[in-house]
C-alpha cells in the first residue's frame, strides 16, 4: 500500500506501544541548546541517569549570546551561567557542542542542515518549536517540552501519538518580489493559526519542487505557527545536492546507499491524505503581519482590518485587541506605517540566501534615519560566508550593524531587544505580544526583502516598488 | 516510580480569557534564562499582569477574589507558541492544578501532561457557564472528575474532555513516562541499531 513519508518515517522509528496507547519512537537525531536542557540535565541527575546514545545529540548555544560581545564572562551573569552549564553538561555526558569556539555555532535549526546533521527519512527532536525546520530534508523533526528533553537524554526516545498528515501544495509560478516568507505567511493566514494542531503538512507542488533547500527551510520553520507540530518537504535531487560534501553527511559507497535510502522515503505516488489543501501561487503576495499573531496578516497593499467588519465577536474581539497593542488604525494601509528597528535574521530567515538577496538592493542604498538596522548572521558558518562573499560590508555601508550569529532580537533573550513600543519590521516568525524584548514592543513579520525596503524608507513598504521588481 | 493516580481535582477557578494565548504571555522569554524551574511561579503572565514598575494591572490572576484558584479556565489554541515547558510550569508553579480550555497547543497539551496537569477541552458556552458561576460566587467549588469527564460547579454540570492517551495517563499514574520508556531501552537499541544513520 502506498505511504506518506510520515507514515514510513513513524513505522520505522516506533519502538514500541505504551500502555497508554501512545508509542515509544526513537528519536534518530536529538539537537539541544543552553535554554530548554539544563533542566532536563538536572532530572537525570536526580533520577541517576546517564545520557543513552551519547553521539545522537548535538549542542550548541543560540538563544542567550550577545552578538556584539564574544569574549567572555557575558555582562549577563544569567546568561553566562547558562552557557557554561551546558559546556559542563555537554562535556560530563559526552556529547558533541559546536561551541562558539568550533566555528561551527549557530541557531540549530541552522547549523543542523549546514553540518549535514539533518538527513532525509530520520526523526529530530529538539526543545524549541521551530524544529519543524528540519522537515525541510524530509526528517519528520519537532519541537519537544524539558521532560521530553531529559526522556531522549536517558533513552533515545519518546512518549508520541501519531500526527495526521495534511498535504498543502502549492501549485504555479510565484509572482516577482514573492518569496518563501510570504508563501508560509500566507499559508498560516489561509488554515489560521491552530489549523495544523494534530497535523504534520507535507508541503508539495511545482512552488516547492523548485524552491532551494533554504527556501523550503523558511516554510517548513513556521510549521508551528499554523499550529503544526511538524512540516515536511518530500526529498528530491535538490535536497541530495545540498547535503552532499557535508561534514556529517555519507561519503563514497555510504553516500550512493543513503540517497537510495532517502530517496525510498518520500511519499509513495497515489498515498491517501488525511486532508488536501491546494494553494495557487499567483494569489500569493508579498505578505506582513498587522497584529499580534502570525495569522493576523495581509498583502502589503492591503488595509488593517476594521474590527467593525469582522465576522463575529471572537474576530471582532482578537481585532479589536491587536490593533490597541500595535497602535494601528482600522482601514489604514499598512505601507507607510513608520518604524523604529529592522530586524533580519533568525532560524527562519538567516541563512546566506536572505542575505545574498537582500545585499542585492541594498548596494548602494542607506538605511533611513533614525531607524536602527541590525543583521545577524544565523550561524558563524553563514557569517563566514557573507564576509568572504563581501556582503557583510553591503549591509555595513547600507548603514546596518553587522552582529555575530545567534537568536538574537527573534526573541530577545540576549542584549538586542526593542524599547517601550518601538515597532519593529522583522524577518523573524513570532509577533507575539513582547516577543522582542519590551512588553510594549511591537512586531510586523514580513521577509527580509521587505524587512530591507522597511529599513531605507523607514516605514513599512512594497519592495517592489522601492527596488523596482518589475511586477507584470 | 510511583506516580499519583489524578482522578478528580477540586478547587477555585479563575478565567483568562481570551484565543491564542501564546507561551510568551504565559511566560516572557526574558524569564526564561535559568537553569532550573524554581520560581517560574511569581513571573506567571507577567507583562499582563504587571506594570515597568512591578505594581499590579488589573489582570484576573491578580485579583483577591481569585487567589488562590487552582483551575485556569481559558479560549481557544491556548500555550500555542514556543515549546518552552517552562509555560506549564510557571502554570503549576502558581498553584494550577488543571487548565480547561477551547482548545490546546500541541506541544503546550503534551507538555502540561507530562507535568501531571491535566488540560481538558469544553465547549465556549460551557466554558462561559463555569466562568459565570465563578464569579458570581468566586469561592464555588469546581470539580473535574477524569473518569465521567464531567465538570461539576454551583449545582452544574458539564462536559470537559481530553484526549485519550492522556487521560489514561493521567487515571493510571503513568503520565511521566520515564519509567516506561527505560524498559523499552532493549526495544530502543534494536531500532537504533537497524536504522542506518550515518555520521552520528
């Protein structure tokens, strides 16, 4: 019979049932970092427990490093504290920890596929929801709780009820100045923000046969906030030419045999769907968020919603409670809304692509004044890049401030942060309510094109119009 | 490891309302930095329940009437966001006992389960019922009973259910599932070892 990749991924991962009708899967890939683990590292030590399979986890530290310190002890005593507890953590266990001393840290969902770490036909678990990004490779990869942490620690398992499986294919061509950013955005604005809960989304059709590696990373990254515990991308050519020559990855006779292998796990032709949902690429258009969720958004030519006009009171309400918090005006056209920061980075949009692309329009252009512009690098690998490619000084001459990789303003928990009710044009995924570091601090999620059109005009803008993308 | 059996759990109520309650409300990013989860408790909500300078806003949890109450009642997609457990156990923390909602989170859902904090589903007109006898009367007892799935307050009731898995979990004294998954290591291993990584 005909199977999802979901499906075949599960049946050769499950170990066995549990008593309470979940099951007990294997967890081939475990990534963790300094913020969700220390916890669980201090359960197993309560319970007397050693790390099971050592060599399948792998560290590193994102969320808490300042980007513009690297020498140590941080100025954030808390912050220090959680960094060297997960080097002791990390080196009394045994386990691997791209250190920012290894060249080789960055956001995990960044430095997993850049290692070759990720791999097509495998389960990835990690303490943060955007493990989803993994699901770009064809891994069925998700975001797990501290408890879970300490279980894959001790066992190199978990306590799982299977997902369904909603495929979402995006069919066509996407119009110019459209990118993967707004093909998620707009994906998440259609099945809302708790469509997916139950689901893993395979994401399929032509948009996604020609997307690259990076491109189906973005998409498959904001899985979670369409409620989607897991997204996936079906393995192909692109994804075997990516991961080719990858310090982790198979090499001679092991290479052939493992892309017959991943190749084997994509979706059968003609398996059955829980549910299908196809998209037309040419509706999809350069995408920003206008409230505190990231389902409240719309066409850049698009007006706020006016809370007056909604249908009925549960949407009037969540309305009418965003635009207090973002000081936005119901009808008002969102371009033109003025803003404090840009923001580009995160594991959503800080890989080489966002940059190159971005370097692209920028060259020669300043950021607006009065508008403080920052790019983080999601990884030191990629920061490594960008300089050797001389893009690092694109953004510096654009007037941006060039950071050193981490997490940074995505969520704050480092130095950069938004202040009082700064608005911020940002290539993260969460415009959550004080998300960025200030309680009043304001968010509007776009892609980091448009989060570059934000910065030199100052104001949230069309970036075809700014740059000149020729539209028809 | 014996685990308590979690039939039946009676207290106070408290109602939060509102859709999409994210895990960064429940719990901003900034309280995160810790390497353990005491006194996750005291920064519960915090940015909704309190002002720059540490005094109270007017937030349902801060309210007298209410402390105390160790069953949250809440809307739709509540705790969806990050996966930080660190929103259930600045939950639990504080005193809650249980969450009864519209809807959950995935991982928040599995999260809380694990922790022994059962979080049922009821429906929105059911959810205003309980809510509305409790403030009426904000000493009313509330009971959810995981057995029937019932919910019984002020001489009502209603219906308050959750998933099956966990609530056979939570009935059987088998919601931390680390014991069972220590005596499925020998299944683990076989698993582990068919299944060709490479470069682990």
């Amino acid at each position: 019979m005909p199977k999802t990749l979901f499906e075949k991924v599960w049946e050769a991962h499950a170990v066995r049932k549990l008593a309470n009708g979940q099951t007990q899967i294997l967890v081939g890939t475990h990534l963790i970092h300094e913020v969700t683990s220390p916890q669980a590292f201090g359960m197993m030590r309560d319970l007397g427990l050693g790390v099971a399979m050592p060599s399948r986890t792998f560290a590193t530290v994102d969320h808490i490093v300042p980007t513009d310190q690297v020498s140590e002890p941080y100025a954030d005593p808390l912050a220090d504290a959680m960094i060297r507890e997960l080097r002791r953590n990390c080196s009394e266990f045994g386990i691997t920890f791209f250190d920012r001393s290894t060249g080789k840290q960055g956001i995990v969902h960044i430095i997993g596929p850049e290692q070759g770490i990720t791999q097509p036909g495998t389960t990835i678990a990690c303490g943060d929801s955007h493990t989803s990004t993994h699901g770009a490779f064809g891994a069925i990869a998700f975001g797990i709780g501290t408890t879970q942490i300490r279980d894959v620690l001790a066992t190199q398992t978990m306590a799982l009820s299977k997902l369904k499986v909603r495929r979402i294919e995006v069919n066509g061509v996407l119009r110019p100045g459209v990118y993967a950013k707004d093909v998620i955005l707009h994906i998440i604005c259609t099945l809302g923000v708790n469509g997916g809960t139950g689901y893993a989304y395979e994401y399929a059709g032509e948009v996604f046969d020609r997307f690259s590696m990076e491109e189906r990373m973005t998409v498959c990254n904001m899985s979670i906030e369409g409620g989607a515990r897991a997204g996936y991308v079906n393995p192909d050519e692109t994804t075997f030419a990516y991961l080719k020559g990858r310090p982790h990855s198979p090499r001679g006779a092991e290479w052939d045999a493992a892309v017959a292998r991943w190749r084997a796990a994509a979706s059968d032709p003609g398996c059955a769907y829980d549910d299908v949902v196809r998209i037309d690429a040419a509706d999809i258009a350069p995408t920003v968020t206008w409230g505190i969720n990231p389902g409240q958004g719309i066409p850049i030519t698009g007006t706020v919603p006016d809370p007056a006009r909604a249908q009925g009171s549960d949407e009037r309400a969540s309305i009418e409670e965003a635009l207090a918090y973002m000081k936005l005006k119901p009808g008002a056209p969102i371009k033109g809304t003025r803003i404090d920061v840009a923001f580009l980075g995160s594991c959503t949009n800080g890989r080489l692509s966002d940059f190159q692309e971005v370097a692209r329009f920028i060259k020669g252009r300043r950021v607006a004044p009065g508008v403080k512009a920052i790019a983080v690098p999601g990884s030191q690998g990629v920061g490594l890049l960008c300089a050797e490619l001389g893009i690092d000084k694109v953004f510096r001459d654009a007037g941006f401030e060039w950071r050193n990789a981490g997490c940074s303003m995505c969520l704050a928990m480092n130095p950069d942060k938004l202040v009082g009710d700064q608005l911020c044009a940002s290539s993260s995924n969460r415009n959550f309510k004080g998300r960025q570091g200030s309680p009043t601090g304001r968010t509007i999620l776009m892609s980091p094109v448009m989060v570059a059109a934000a910065a030199v005009t100052g104001s949230v803008a069309d970036a075809r119009e700014v740059f000149g993308v020729r539209t028809n | 490891m014996a685990l308590e059996k979690i039939t039946r759990i009676s207290g106070r109520a408290v109602h939060v309302p509102g859709n999409d309650i994210d895990t960064d409300r429940i719990i901003p990013a900034r309280y995160l930095k810790c390497i353990t989860f005491d006194g996750l408790g005291e920064f519960l909500f915090y940015d909704v329940r309190k002002n720059a300078d540490g005094s109270d806003k007017p937030h349902p949890l801060n309210d007298p009437r209410h402390r105390g109450a160790t069953i949250l009642l809440t809307g739709a997609n509540f705790g969806c966001g990050s996966s930080r457990e660190h929103a259930p156990q600045a939950l639990q923390k504080h005193g809650i006992k249980a969450v009864i909602a519209e809807g959950f989170a995935e991982i928040f859902f599995g999260n809380s389960i694990a922790l022994g904090m059962p979080c049922l589903t009821a429906d929105r007109a059911d959810i205003s019922r309980i809510a509305a006898a409790v403030e009426a009367d904000p000493d009313a007892e509330v009971t959810i009973d995981l057995v029937t799935q019932r919910v019984s307050f002020a001489g009502q009731t209603a219906r308050a259910s959750l998933r099956e898995s966990a609530r056979d979990a939570l009935l059987n004294g088998r919601w931390d599932p680390i014991g069972e998954l220590l005596e499925g290591a020998a299944d683990a291993r076989k698993v582990a070892s068919r299944l060709r990584y490479t470069g682990a």
